[in-house]
C-alpha cells in the first residue's frame, strides 16, 4: 500500500520554491521582527507569502509609509 499523499505534499511544497508569476527558483525570506508566515522573494516580481487560508502564493503589497507627508498647506 502507497501513501499519495506524501507524494503530493512534496509537488506542493515544491511549489512555494517557484514564483507564480514566471516559474523562476525563490528564495525563502527570513523572518524579521514580528513577522509570521513563509515569505519567499522572486527576483523580478518581489514578495510572495504562503497564505495558510487560500493554501496558495499570494504577492506582498510593497511597503508603504503609514505617515502623511508634510504639506504646504500651513493655514497658521
């Protein structure tokens, strides 16, 4: 008796090593600071995370600052 799932847990996880967007080889990404997940990083199309919910790579949105710059509009 054979175990299939093994096998195809294995084509899965191969998977996450390969970027969605074009097949080229990731790398898995550190984790830094509060992070929590897999993050791989293809080197034409950035981030991907392992999304645990839709069991798929998903991208990283690019990081953006989550303060307002300052304006000219000093009505003082």
């Amino acid at each position: 008796m054979t175990d299939e799932s093994g096998s195809s847990d294995a084509g899965k996880w191969e998977q996450l090593n390969r970027c969605p967007e074009c097949g080229a080889d990731m790398e898995r990404a550190a984790q830094v600071g509060e992070q929590i997940g897999l993050y791989y990083r293809c080197p034409t199309h950035g981030r991907f995370r392992y999304s645990w919910d839709d069991d798929r790579l998903e991208p990283v949105p690019s990081i953006t600052p989550s303060i307002n710059p300052p304006t000219n509009d000093d009505t003082r």
